[in-house]
C-alpha cells in the first residue's frame, strides 16, 4: 500500500524554504541568496507599484519619469536649460532593462507627462523632456515613494542599510563583469 504524500515540511527547512513550501533545505546557498532577492524584490516592487499606479503608472513608467524629471531639474539649478535627452541616454539609466523604450515612451507622451522635439545639433536625433504635467507627478510621487521605503527598509539600522547596500553594489559589480 502506497502512502500519500505528506506536505510536512522538514523540521529543518527555515527562511525563504519555509515561505516557499520548500520540502527541503536548500542545496546550494547561491541558489537561496539569488531567490531571496527575486523573493524581496518582488515583495518590495509591488508597494512602489501601488504608489506609482495611483498616477497611472507603472514602474518603468516611472522611472523614466524620474530619470528625466531629475535630470531637469539638476540642469534648471544649475541655471540652463534643459533640452531633453536621447531614448538611449533614458535607457542607459533605467534601473531595469526595457527591450521597448519607444513604446514606453510613447505611453508617456499619451498621458502628457513628457514631450518630444528633434535635436537642434543632429536633427536625426530626438530628444525627450518631462512636460509640466510630468514634473508634478513626479514631485508629488517623491515624498509618498519616499515614506513606503522609509516604511519597508527603515527598520534595518543605518549600519545594516550601509552593509547591505554594499554588498548588492558588489554583487551587482561582478554580474556586470560577465
């Protein structure tokens, strides 16, 4: 007579085996760290996803909204203008990889947050800048993203958030050797 299988998990499963319904302990600890931030990342992204959403946004949205709102307004300190900036400049500090800058952007220029003009030095280039619209969400997004960080990592002390931050930062630099 064949047993059934049991869903006890194994007394010396703990952590992320444990929320997972993992049977076992993890085999290889790389394998436990790497989904331990898909895991936190995951758990994190999706309070900044209730936040942005709110604007009718999504997370990249945003944060080429940040991106080119930031860049706006360092350039407006400093007393210039700002005259827009190239997709692939966008693309090359999005914190994500997104195969579809054109598209993104496009949902952007639907909403009214940003605006596209034709680069005056190389008029094959186009350049995109956050619309007044866009700088308002984007301001009036900061303090409310601002507190849930505050509220989902200020627990950790201020030694822990250095450390870990660290760390990332070197885990970050070695996958971008490869």
């Amino acid at each position: 007579m064949m047993s059934e299988p049991t869903n006890a998990i194994s007394p010396s499963v703990s952590g992320l085996a444990a929320e997972i319904g993992k049977q076992q302990p993890f085999e290889v600890v790389e394998e436990e760290l790497f989904l331990n931030l898909l895991r936190t990342t995951a758990l994190l992204n999706d309070g900044t996803v209730s936040v942005v959403k709110d604007a009718g946004l999504s997370g990249p949205l945003y944060n080429i909204l940040r991106i080119l709102t930031g860049f706006a307004d360092c350039t407006a300190r400093d007393g210039a203008v700002f005259d827009g900036m190239p997709v692939t400049g966008i693309a090359e500090h999005m914190l994500t990889r997104e195969p579809d800058m054109t598209r993104l952007i496009d949902r952007l220029e639907k909403l009214g947050f940003v605006e596209r003009a034709r680069c005056p030095d190389d008029r094959r280039r186009v350049l995109v800048s956050p619309t007044e619209d866009g700088r308002r969400v984007a301001h009036e997004l900061r303090p409310r993203l601002e507190a849930l960080h505050k509220d989902q990592l200020g627990h950790l002390s201020p030694e822990e958030q250095s450390q870990l931050i660290e760390l990332l930062h070197k885990a970050r630099a070695r996958v971008g050797e490869a």
